[in-house]
C-alpha cells in the first residue's frame, strides 16, 4: 500500500482507486499508508451535503462541481451511503446525472457503501477523505444520506455542512428539522419549483430564530461532553453563524452560485479568528475518542476466549449478575484468569 503514496501525489487515479479500496476494504497496510500520506493532507475545503433520499443532494453536488471546476478548481466527489449495503441502483442514477463531469480529469467521483458498522463507516469516510486530500483536490464534496447519526458523522468530518431540503416530502422531514439545524452551517430548499417551498423556507426561518443562539450554544456543550479543553469553546458571541437559507432548483442550475456564495462566506467565517483551528482540533478530538473506543473493545475481544464471553453471557442471562457488573467482569478481564 505504502508505495501507492508517492504515485497519488503526483495525480496517478489508478492508485488514488486503489487506496481508496484499501480504505473501504480495511485492508491491511492502509494504516501505514494513511500515516504517510497524513502530512500531505488538511488542504482541500471539506464539504459535506446531507439531507432526505430524493431531496436532490447527488443534482446539487454536480451543479456545485460544475461551478468549481468554472473557476477552475479541482473537486472529488464521495458519495456515502449507510443505509446500502452495497453501490447498487441509486448510485446507477447519479452515474447518469453526473456525467456531464464524465472526461474531465479535474473531477473524481466515488462511492462507498457500509461495510459493517456504521462505526466502521465514519472511520472509513474520515480515511477516504484524507486520501482525496492527499491527491491534491481542492474541493471534497461528500454526499450522505440524511440517516441520523451519519449526519453526525458529517460534521466531524467537514468543514462546511450543507443540509438540503425540498418541499413535500412529509411530516417525517419535520420532525427531524429541529436535529438537523443543529448540524446545518448552510441550509438549501432545493426543488424551488415545486409548490410549498415558501412555506418550506418560512418554517426553516421560523426554526432557526427559535433555534439562536440557544441550539448553536447546545451543539457546543454536546461537542463540550468529549471535548473539554476550555480553548475549543466559543470565546465571544459573534462566534455564533447563523446558516443562510438558499433556494435551489438544481435540475435547472438555478441558487448554484447563491449557494457557492453561501459556502464561501462560512469558510470566511471560519478562517478568522482560530476557528478554523478550534474547529479541526475538536474534529480530531472526537476521531480519537471514536479510535480509541474501536481499539479497545477490539482489543478486549482478541484477549477474550469464547468460553468466557459465553460464560457470562450466561450468567447475564441466569440473573445471577446484571449486564453493567459483566461489563466490570469483561473490562477486568486478563488472559492469566484462564490459565488458572
Ligand atoms: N423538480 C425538481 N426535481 C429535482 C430537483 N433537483 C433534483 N430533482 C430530481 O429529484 C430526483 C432525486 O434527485 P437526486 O439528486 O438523486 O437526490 P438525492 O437522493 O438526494 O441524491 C431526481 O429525479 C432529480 O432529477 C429540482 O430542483 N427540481
Ligand atoms: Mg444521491
């Protein structure tokens, strides 16, 4: 894997291909090309898109990469969906939608699947990215569908997070407006032709001054649970951005440049003072939480006979102890109490 570094530098896609399949596919090796290519990385600008099935992200990120390939910048596209198990007909219909970008060497377009859990798909999107990055792109957009804790996930990996809506898409899409404002750095109604994107935009509107600067506050003490080093809170209160609401119909191409605009003015925002900083720190604070939480329940398992587990799986089971009093069993665990 490691010799594929050298290569991807220098714009070679057959090893960009390949190392991204390494990621995917865990496969061994990849941590040492990972740790290679990691200085080479935190140029490209992040952006994640997330919103609904069917609420036009794959359409809006093909207008966004037509725009940015215009000014002549080069744009990777991730496409990542949790809720498939495998890159099947959806990514068939974004094939087509994005083959406007098709021969144009500027672009690379991806898509990645879960492979296990959802866990496991976080660290495989965070890795993917970092390889994109490597490679030199200027934009990585990255697409998932809007399924709760992958939108989560996003966030701790992109800079600037776009939530999309459209309007008539029912009731559900409401009910997790409120959760999704608190990720959102800029909000989309796209399908501006279709009736009910006034009253879309207006109950958006309506969440977002309810919803300042009390639910920006509460992402923040979220973040603050994990993250407590007293530097990565907000130090004033103009460190609050409130996410504009841009309209788009992006079958048409219309609010592309609205909406590019509206990516700009956040990574101003963001380039002054320390947030920028502050931001990747708290990003790479919840990445080694999340690593070191997979390492040592890995860790712990390996070390772990089956006869053991089963044993007080059993004993769980019997009522002879309760689940949080195994839990002290496993996590006091050592090899040596089999031997004896
Ligand atoms: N009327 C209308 N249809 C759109 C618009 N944007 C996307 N679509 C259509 O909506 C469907 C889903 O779009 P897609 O980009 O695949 O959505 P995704 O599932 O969020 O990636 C496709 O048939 C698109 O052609 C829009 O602005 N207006
Ligand atoms: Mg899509």
């Amino acid at each position: 894997m490691i010799e594929l570094v050298d290569p991807l530098r220098s714009g070679d896609r057959r090893a960009l291909a390949r190392l991204l399949t390494a990621v995917e596919n865990e496969r061994s090796g990849i941590d040492v090309a990972l740790a290679e290519l990691y200085p080479h990385t935190g140029h490209g600008w992040v952006i994640g898109l997330t919103g609904a099935p069917g609420t036009g992200k794959s359409s809006l990120v093909t207008e966004l990469a037509k725009a940015y390939r215009k000014q002549g910048e080069t744009v990777a596209i991730l496409a990542v969906d949790p809720t498939s198990p495998f890159t099947g007909g959806a990514i068939l219909g974004d094939r087509i939608r994005m083959r406007d970008l098709s021969g144009d060497k500027g672009v690379f377009i991806r898509s990645m699947a879960t492979r296990g859990s959802l866990g496991g798909l976080a660290r495989a999107t965070r890795d993917a990215i970092r390889v994109l990055d490597a490679a030199g792109f200027d934009r990585i957009l990255v697409e998932t569908v809007g399924a709760g804790q992958s939108e989560v996930d996003i966030v701790r990996a992109a800079y600037t997070t776009v939530v999309i809506e459209a309007p008539g898409l029912g009731d559900d899409v409401q009910a997790i407006k409120a959760g999704i404002l608190e990720i959102a750095d800029v909000l989309v109604v796209n399908k501006a032709d279709r009736p009910g994107v006034d009253s879309a935009v207006k109950a958006l509107r309506t969440m977002l001054e309810l919803g300042h600067p009390a639910s920006r506050e509460q992402l923040v003490t979220h973040h603050g649970k994990l993250v407590q080093s007293e530097s990565l809170q907000p130090q004033h209160s103009q460190d609050i951005w409130i996410p504009p609401v841009v309209r788009t119909v992006a079958t048409e191409g219309q609010g592309i440049d609205e909406l590019l605009a509206a990516i700009e003015d956040h990574r101003h925002f963001l380039a002054e003072a320390d947030r920028m900083k502050r931001l990747e720190a708290q990003h790479i604070q919840m990445e080694l939480v999340d690593r070191v939480r997979d390492a040592l329940v890995k860790q712990l398992f390996a070390g772990l006979p089956t006869s053991a587990l089963d044993d007080i799986v059993r004993q769980v089971q019997s009522r002879a102890i309760d689940p949080q009093t195994a839990v002290n069993h496993l996590l006091a665990f050592r090899p040596v109490d089999v031997a004896k």
